[in-house]
C-alpha cells in the first residue's frame, strides 16, 4: 500500500502520525486514522490521540444530534418520544408521557 509522503504528518495537530504495533514491536500500520468528519481531504490522516479525542468524540456528537433530530420530527408527528414505548404501555397509553397509542399510531 503506497500513500502520499505527506501523511506522516496529523491533518489536526501536524504532529506526527504514531506507528501501531504489536506488544512485540511488529509495525501492524503507520498510516494514522480516517479523520472524518473533522477533516475531509483525500490524503488526511490523523493520529491516534486526535482520533481519540477529537474525531471520535465528533462522530458521537452527530450520531447524538441526528437521534435528537429523528426524535423532535416524531414528536412534531404526535409519536411517542420514548424509543422503547412499547414495553411502557399501559392499556394503549404511555407510561411516561401519557400519549394514546394505538395500533396505528398515536391519538
């Protein structure tokens, strides 16, 4: 696998990228970590201390807004908001929040 001279270098930090290795020292890749969503360029790399800290914690953030998102459209849409309502009803209502749920949806 050949990549760019460039890529020994963090898109984040610019410091330099870690080598993985094996407890016994073996080189298992020295390439650096996929840095989306924070950087978005073809050859960006970065190292694991920025994956960890910053990358990751990212990804977390938009899978947690896009949740939010998914949940405030159900709500508008008059479903209930708790994702596991199902095991809440109570003779057709929500235990939390007292919505009306039925067969085809909420009332």
């Amino acid at each position: 696998m050949t990549l760019a001279n460039d890529m020994t270098t963090c898109c984040i930090c610019k410091k330099y990228i870690d080598v993985q290795k094996t407890p016994d020292g073996e080189i298992l890749w020295r390439f650096g970590h996929n840095p989306a969503p924070v950087m978005d360029g073809p050859n960006d790399r970065c190292c694991s201390h920025c994956n960890s800290t910053v990358v990751v914690p990212k990804r977390l953030s938009n899978l947690f807004d896009k949740s939010v998102e998914i949940v405030a459209q159900i709500v508008d849409d008059k479903v209930c908001e708790h994702l596991d309502y199902e095991s809440t009803l109570d003779g057709g209502r929500c235990n939390d929040c007292g919505l009306v749920l039925t067969e085809e949806g909420t009332q």
